[in-house]
C-alpha cells in the first residue's frame, strides 16, 4: 500500500548498501535470518509490554529484509532465497500481531491452594 511512496526513498540506499555488503561476505540467506531473527524480537518486545523496543527491532527488521533483495542481486539470487524470504516474512506478518494480543492479555492470578 506504501510501496509506491516508499520505495522511491529506500531503494537507492539499499541497492547502494548491497553491493558493498555483499563484497565483504553478507549472504543473502544470511541477513533474511538476521532480519527475521530481528522481527521476532520486535514481536517479543511488544508482547513483554515494550513497543518502544520493539518499534526500533521491526524497523531494523525490514531494513533487512530490503537488504537481503539487494545482496541477492549483487550475487546470486536463487529460488531458496526467495522461498526462505517470503516464508520469513510471512512468519514475521504473523508475530506482530499475535505480540499485541498476547500484550493485551489480562494478567494471570496464581491459585495456589492452602
């Protein structure tokens, strides 16, 4: 829904940023999982009542993830790739919201028995 806005702004940094990475040993495979290993964090954070921390985790999340495209590009992109990447994603879409359900439980009372 944003794309059209948005990726005017972040594509030439990311497409300038993958390259260079890529020269200096960042896999593609590699930061999708560090990307994906990032947004569950995020979704962590939020869920623990600190959406602050995880605001900042889902943003270095998907600056990841539009980092993991640009790698690719600057070596080779390849079917597993893209399959982890949308499989990483979709997990991610998932757990951002579940952490805001789970933030929003009513607390727990212990029943201890005497």
């Amino acid at each position: 829904m944003l794309d059209a806005f948005v990726r005017p702004m972040i594509d030439p940094p990311l497409n300038a940023t993958g390259p260079w990475l890529a020269r200096h040993g960042a896999g593609a495979n590699t930061v999708t999982l560090a990307g994906f290993a990032l947004g569950i964090a995020g979704a962590a954070a939020i869920a623990l009542h600190h959406p602050l921390v995880g605001l900042i985790f889902v943003i270095a999340s998907r600056i990841a993830d539009g980092l993991d495209g640009a790698i690719a590009r600057a070596t080779r992109p390849s079917d597993m790739g893209g399959y982890l990447d949308i499989v990483c994603d979709f997990l991610f879409y998932g757990a951002v919201p579940f952490a805001f359900v789970v933030a929003d439980l009513p607390p727990t009372r212990s029943r201890v028995r005497r």
